[in-house]
C-alpha cells in the first residue's frame, strides 16, 4: 500500500498545468445517468484558429485518457481493477472552433466495476492524465490532476472561458 500512495504522489507531482497553452483539459466531474456514473470533460481550443481532431485521440476516444480510480476514508485501500472496454471508433474528426471548447464523457461503470459499492459515500478520489500531443502534436505533452468523485447525480458546469 505505501509504495501505491508513493505512487500517486510522483503522479500528482509530475503532472503539469495546461494553463497558458493552446490547449487545455478540464475535468467538470462526475454525473450519474440511468444508474451510469460518467466522467465528463472538455477539450478547449485556446488558439486563434479553428482545427479538427480524430475523434479517437479525445480524451473520452480510444483509451487515451488514464484513470484511476482510488478510495479515500474509511474505505481506503488499493485503487479499482480496470477494465478497459474494446470500443472501435469512427474515423470521424471533431471540430473545436476557436477560444471554445467540446464536452465528452467517459463511462466509468464499463472500465471500473465495483463503483456501486461507494455509491453515496462520496469517497473516491479520481486521477487523470491525458497526452495533448494526441491534440497539438508535437512531444509528449502530458497534464492531469485530482478530482472528487461526486456521484451525487447532479451535473455539473465548468463556468467560463478556460483560455488566459
């Protein structure tokens, strides 16, 4: 367990800020539909120009956004087994115009089963990471963070323009 936690601290410490590129990802939390628990995020484009990305490199495509999903509190422990669904894209491309931004989702039932057990306990702690370089190319640019899963059901809004 504590080499884990040492883990997720290097994690955490690695990460970087998306602030101030062309670029950003932006957690805005956990929602519950139909008994689902999804993950929804937003991909903004800071840049002056409109541009097109595979559906497949966002961060709700093919496998490109790490999870881990870990428990805090009372019912701390190893974080949940993932089980990373086989799901085939379309070769679709998804238009983020410029300073704006889309919205996706991930489902976390289908890659972790085991999140009804906490449903209402409010105590897990969802890691992420993502390659923006999947975006803008270029090298390995990776950020992520840390974010309370809210199962509460209620959606909720990132407000405001995330571009500086």
């Amino acid at each position: 367990m504590n080499r884990f936690v040492y883990a997720l601290i290097l994690f955490i410490l690695s990460m970087t800020s998306a602030y101030g590129q062309a670029f950003l990802v932006r957690p805005v939390g956990v929602v519950v539909e139909n008994g689902r628990h999804y993950f929804n995020v937003q991909v903004w484009n800071c840049t002056g120009r409109d541009v097109e990305v595979p559906l497949a490199d966002l961060p709700w495509g093919q496998s490109t956004l790490g999870l881990v999903l870990y428990p805090a509190g009372r019912l701390a422990g190893e974080p949940l087994k993932e089980s990373i669904p086989a799901v085939d894209f379309p070769s679709t491309k998804v238009r983020i115009q410029a300073k704006d931004h889309v919205e996706g989702r991930v489902d976390l039932d289908s890659r972790f089963l085991g999140i009804s057990r906490y449903e209402g306990r409010g105590n897990l702690l969802i890691f992420w990471e993502y390659d923006l370089s999947l975006i803008a190319g270029g090298n390995s640019h990776v950020v992520g963070g840390m974010v309370p899963f809210d199962a509460s059901g209620k959606a909720k809004s990132a407000a405001g323009i995330a571009c500086k």
